[in-house]
C-alpha cells in the first residue's frame, strides 16, 4: 500500500499544498516546530478517523482558518487508487469520505488504510504504563480484523455500564433493590465479550513474538532472546479455550469477585487490566531495560505488528517515522532506513539532516518544512 499524493488546507499551522509522494522514501526536514509532525498526522488521520496523536478534532483546524480539508489518494496491492477526503469544520462537524462515498463512522474506517507510526512517544509502549501496551495490542489487531473492533466496542459499553452501578454503589447505593443482579447482567455482558479479546490477544502476542526477535536482530546486527508474554486482567486457566468455555470461566470469576468490586467501587478485573511482559534475554526491560534496549525493542515491535498485517492480509503497512533515527546510534539507523525501505513506502520527519544525510535509495523525495510551509529539496 502507498500514498500517491495528498492536498492539504487549514491542518494545524501549515499552509496550503498539493503533494506528489514517492512510492518508496519521502524525507521531510527542518527544525523543531515548523510543522513536520503536524505533516504526518495528516497523512496518518484516514488511516483512524482521529490523531495518532490523541489531539481532539478542534485542535487541528490551524488558527484563523474556519476548517481543515485534507485529501489523499492511496494505491492498494493490487493497483486500485482510492480517495480518502475528511474534513474538521470550526464548530465540531466533521466529514469523512472513501473513493466519495460518505463515512459515517470511524469504525469504517478502521484496517482500509493500513499504516504504522513511530514517533517519540512510541519508546513508552516499553516502559510505560499498561494502557500503552493494551492500545499498542489494539490496535494491531482492529487492523487485522473488524470484528475484533466490533467486539471491542461492544466489551467497553459493558464496561461504562458496570462501572457507572458500581460507583452509585460506592457513593451509597449500595442497599439498592436489584443492584447485584443488574451488576451480575453486566457482568455476563462483559464475559460475552471479554472472551474472544483475551483469546486473540494471546494469540497475537505469541504470534508478536518471533517475529519482532527477527526484526530487532535484523536492525541492531545481533541475535537476541526477546520474549513477549501476555498478561491477562483476570485469573483463568485457559486463555485460548473455545469462546463459549472461556466465557463461562470469566463470568464465574466475575462473580466470585462481586462483592469486592461493590466495597470498592470499581471493576476489578478484565481486559482493561491486561499487559504485556517483555523481556530480553531474561531480562525484565520494564524494570532493568537500558535506554537503548527499550527504543530498539519499541521499533522492532511497531515493525513487527507491520509485519504481521502483511502476513495475514498481504499488505504492506505505509511507516511514518517521527524523529526516530536521533534516537539511534549510526550503524543501527542505517540498518533499519535500508530495511523499512526495501518492502515499505516510508514518511520520516526528523530535524537533523544528518539523521539521512548519504542515505540515497532510489527514487527518494525530500522536502523543506519552515513555518509550515512545505517545498520540495533536491
């Protein structure tokens, strides 16, 4: 999948412009502020139907101007072109269009335009708290399959709806007539829905596995053990046991713990509490992970889940780098620029030139970005 061109009007501070992208590297440079990022996320908002960024739809309009249109066209593997076109109007409306036919939905969106982003943030997906983790899980498989979105969707409505009773429980309603068999109606609802989540997030993350141990020893030039373990938010034996017996499991754990979840007043287990376990080489790299260890496995991970859309819907995610090469010695950033750029269209922003300087692969376009205006370099 590529990005065949994109025109962009009142996105954040750049100024109008009509851009032909290359189908292999697109490098776009300057310093700090002028609007590279703001570049990406554009691109990029098809692809979710928001920010990668988690700015709110209002925060992209750029100041003075009344809306954002933004339209790109895409190129899938098997040639077909398709219009993305959205548009962020000043007062909260929003218009979102593929090959012209109107989108009522972001959920419709979802897994059409497949794309990877690494920026800055991404380091935390290691290090950070569990939430990273349970969106980076997510996201990977709503772009391999819908109806894991759907189910997703469907398991965090019950998840609102139990934990608003539990906090009128909390605040006094606990006396309430019918109080536990509606909690217990929520939290059969929950298990519906909670067993194919953990199911295929334990899959994923065994699949996750070997393939990101391959791209980080591609990338850093040595062989390396790294392991990815998935944490469950619940107590149950079998986390790949069929659907209907999995959530018969759940529901009676989410009965045993009812009464707690009363005297506390807050949903206390389920997929919302999940996580993932790294290690390399045994090592535990939330805990004892050196600065360099985390970035690399970050990478390699956000590869890895490129990697496994291709596997299973043959598709070549386009990669947006955000200011990612800084982050890496020399030897490394080469290895990985040759790499991506070999089987991926690739976006990078960075505002050190020397980050690409002598990296010349075919067929490169570059661009200066300076106070959001954007022209192209030699």
């Amino acid at each position: 999948m590529r990005l065949i061109e994109a025109s962009l009007s009142g996105f954040r501070n750049l100024a109008e412009a009509r851009l032909s992208f290359s189908p292999g590297v697109n490098v776009f440079t300057g310093a700090n502020g002028q609007g590279k990022t703001n570049l990406l996320e554009a691109l990029n908002y098809p692809a979710l139907g928001r920010s990668y960024r988690g700015a709110r739809d209002e925060e992209l309009i750029g100041f003075g101007a009344d809306a954002a249109r933004v339209e790109v066209a895409a190129e899938t593997e098997s040639g077909l072109v398709e219009s993305y076109e959205y548009g962020l109007e000043r007062g909260g409306g929003r218009r979102l269009r593929v090959a012209g036919e109107p989108v009522p939905r972001k959920a419709d969106l979802v897994g059409r335009l497949a794309t990877v982003v690494y920026d800055p943030q991404t380091v935390t997906l290691v290090r950070g708290a569990p939430e990273g983790r349970r969106r980076y899980l997510d996201q990977g498989l709503c772009g391999l399959d819908h109806a894991y979105f759907v189910t997703l969707q469907a398991y965090n409505r019950a998840l609102k709806q139990k934990t608003s009773l539990l906090r009128d429980a909390a605040a006094g309603g606990r006396g309430r007539a019918g109080l536990r068999d509606d909690l217990r109606a929520w939290s059969d609802e929950m298990a519906r829905h909670a067993a194919p989540l953990i199911r295929d997030r334990a899959r994923y993350a065994r699949e996750l596995g070997p393939v990101a141990q391959d791209v980080l020893a591609g990338f850093t030039g040595r062989p390396a053990t790294l392991e990815i373990v998935y944490a469950p938010g619940l107590e149950i034996a079998e986390k790949e046991a069929p659907a209907a017996d999995l959530s018969r499991e759940i529901s009676s754990f989410l009965d045993y713990i009812g009464e707690a979840e009363i005297r506390r007043g807050r949903c206390l287990a389920g997929p919302h509490a999940d996580d993932l376990v790294l290690s390399l080489d045994g090592v535990d790299l939330r805990t004892f992970g050196s600065q360099g260890e985390t970035r690399s496995v970050a990478i390699a991970l956000k590869l890895a889940q490129g990697e496994l859309v291709f596997r299973r819907r043959r598709i070549r995610p386009i990669l947006f780098f955000d200011d990612i090469f800084s982050e890496l010695d020399q030897e490394r950033a080469r290895r990985l620029q040759e790499a991506t750029a070999q089987m991926h269209q690739v976006f990078i922003a960075t505002a050190r030139a020397d980050d690409v300087a002598g990296w010349r692969p075919r067929d490169a376009r570059r661009w200066a970005v300076e106070a959001g205006r954007i022209t192209e370099a030699p």
